[in-house]
C-alpha cells in the first residue's frame, strides 16, 4: 500500500500536459511577426544601451567591449533558438512554464511557473521604480521631498515614502495591456521605435567624431589602474567578465514566447521574432559601444550615463535630450515587456488549475486575461510603491 501511494505521487508531480491540449486558444491571435519582434527588442535593449557599454569598457573590457558584446550575443543565441524552438512546436502562452509542463512534469513546471512570476513582477516593479526615480530626477526630486516630508514611512525594510507615481503608472500600463494585445503592441511599437531611433542617432552623430587613435593608447598614456592600454587592456580574462556582464543586457527576449497564443502564426513568426530580436539588439550594443569608445578613451568613460557623459564633452546638448528621451523610451518598453508577459503566465497556470480559476478567465469583449491582468498590474504596482529600487534589484539578483 506504501509503494502504491509513493508512486501515485510520483505520478501527480510528473504528469505532463498533452500537446493535443496545446491547439485550442480562447485569446485572439493579433500578433504578427513584427509586433513579436518589437516586443522583444523593447523588452530587452531597454536602457541596457545606455549605461552597459560605458560600464564594461571602463571596468571590465575597455574598447574590446565589441567582443564582449559579441560573446555574449553568441550566447544569448543559442537559448533563443531552444525557445524558438519550443515556442514553434508548443504555440502558447505560458513561455517556459508550458514548456516544462510538457516535457517534463507538472511539479516542476509549477515551480517554474512561479519563478517566471516573481521574476516579471519584480522586474516589471523594478523597471516602473526606476522610470519613477529617473524622472523625479529630472525635476530635481521634487516628489522625494514632497512625499518624504508627507507621506514618511517609517518601517525598517521598505522605502522612505509611498511612490504613488509608480503605482498609478502601472495601474496605467495594466488597463493598457488588459484592454488587448493589439493594441498594448501598437503602444510598445511605439516605444520602440523611439529608442531605436535615438539608438540609431547616437551611432550616426558619433561617426562624425571617432578616432581610431582611442583602440590604441599607449600603456604610457593611460592612468594608473586602468591596465595596459591598446584594443583589450584588460585582457582575455576582462572581456570574459565584461561579456559576463553584457548577457545581462540581453536578457528579456523570453517575453516573445509567452506571446505565442496570440501570434497569428506562431511556428514561423516565434523563431523569426526571437532571432531577428537578438540580431538587433546586438547591433545596438555593438554600434553604441563602438562609437562610444572612439569618441573617448575608455578611462575616461562615466559608468552611469556614458551617452549623456560623452556628448556633454563635445558640448552637443541637443544629443543630451535626445538620449534623456530615449532612454525613458526604453524604459516604457522594458516595463510593457515585464507586464505584458506576467498576466500570460499566470493565466496559464489558472488554466491548468495551478492557480486560481478566477485569473484565468478570458473577457469576452478584449480577449485577454482581464482579471489577471489587473490584479497582476496593482501587485506589480504596490512592489515599486513600497520598495526602494535597490532593494528590488536585490531580489531580483
């Protein structure tokens, strides 16, 4: 009787979901090849362009950031071409959660599931924590101060004031992806294609000021700690780190999968949308960090706004906008790119009877997950309200 029960256990957690059940959908199929590929280079280039070439020049690579970048391409590659392959032959929602459902058992895909949940809803509170910071920066902090002063929370563990602003925000973003996936893509299009453009503009406008002189300083030339000058002056082993550090910047582009549902057709436009993704993005990267260390020695580069930094010291002050709009740009396509996929999972999971029915439920006048959305949408919400970015971010690694 013991061995009976063991192994009916057994049985329950490794239970696998049909792929007979994969074929039928309740969400509408919108999405076409294009939008799949706006989804994932807005979910992942984010402002990742901004800041990651500055970073791992100086510390890690210097100009041979180019072949971090590109190891890193090499490698964010081959676990896409895993997920466009999944994602062609298991055409919904759910990314990887649905794939492990399928082939290796129900424990491990609910364990899965929620690490995609936690992931997307404190990265989604990550991205709308920083989009608030950014922009209160802007303003010289004038709501850190007016909500410091009036709304204090003085509880260890959490921030120093409820940030309302990233709470409506989300509650915004979430109606806007609640309300269909067609038309959240043609608002992530939209975003996208305003960092893309920016993107673009900083490597033209930075053409005009390169030296190759800057890939080949002298190691008399270069201050102390900074290592030996030339192409790579920190080594084979700094651009191994730096390429360590760039796949972080190619992170995201998973969100395509948990979209498939509702691709009009998903066994071509997946893996066209997951590889053409992956392609631009590095060609971002790689144009940004190319540019960026011509323009300027890699000693002398600022880690923490290096686009904003170098442009200042030619004095092109429109360039400087220009970035400051784009890289809010970025961020509005990062956080549509953790939102839009977290209702996706959870509504996957509902269905499978792992969550709740009720965030499963369809609508039948906008076709998504309404419910979840909205319920996801106010969490997400609440984590950036009342955690500071620092701590999020902590979580998250």
């Amino acid at each position: 009787m013991p061995s009976l029960s063991i192994s009916g256990a057994y049985h329950v957690l490794t239970r696998r979901k049909p792929m007979e059940d994969t074929t039928e959908s309740k969400l509408a199929k919108v999405l076409s090849a294009f939008d799949l590929t706006a989804l994932g280079i807005g979910s992942t280039l984010g402002v990742g362009v901004y800041v990651l070439a500055g970073e791992v020049s100086k510390v890690y690579a210097g100009p041979a950031v180019v072949i971090s970048f590109l190891i890193a391409a090499i490698a964010s590659i081959f676990a896409g071409l895993c997920y466009a392959e999944f994602g062609a032959r298991v055409p919904k929602a759910g990314s990887a959660y649905i794939y492990s459902y399928v082939t290796i058992g129900e424990f491990m895909a609910f364990i899965i599931g929620w690490n995609l949940i936690l992931e997307y809803a404190i990265g989604g509170a990550s991205v709308v924590k920083g989009l608030s910071t950014y922009l209160d920066k802007l303003f010289n902090y004038a709501m850190r101060d007016y909500l410091s002063k009036n709304f204090a929370m003085n509880i260890e563990g959490l921030g120093d004031y409820p940030d309302f602003f990233a709470l409506i925000v989300t509650v915004l973003f979430a109606l806007a992806i609640a309300v269909g996936a067609k038309e959240s893509s043609r608002l992530n299009n939209v975003f996208t294609f305003l960092n893309l453009s920016v993107v673009l503009f900083v490597i033209i406008a930075g053409l005009f000021k390169v030296s190759l002189s800057n890939w080949s300083i002298p190691k008399s030339a270069v201050p102390e700690g900074y290592g030996n000058g030339g192409f790579s002056p920190y080594g084979l082993t700094g651009i191994i780190r730096g390429a360590a550090v760039c796949f972080y910047g190619f992170i995201g582009f998973d969100c395509i999968a948990t979209a498939g549902e509702e691709a009009k057709n998903p066994k071509k436009s997946i893996p066209f949308a997951v590889v053409t993704s992956l392609a631009m993005i590095f060609l971002a990267y790689f144009g940004v960090s190319t540019v960026l260390t011509m323009m300027l020695p890699y000693y002398e580069q600022d880690e923490q706004a290096p686009l904003p930094h170098v442009f200042s010291r030619y004095g092109w002050w429109v360039a400087e906008y220009l970035v400051t709009i784009g890289a809010l740009c970025g961020l509005c396509a990062s956080m549509m790119g953790a939102m839009f996929p977290l209702p996706r999972i959870v509504f996957a999971m509902a269905s499978d009877g792992l969550l709740f029915k009720c965030m499963g439920e369809i609508s039948q006048r906008f076709k998504t997950p309404f419910k979840g959305t909205l319920i996801t949408g106010v969490l997400t919400g609440l984590l950036a309200a009342i955690f500071k970015l620092s701590q999020l971010v902590s979580i998250m690694s």
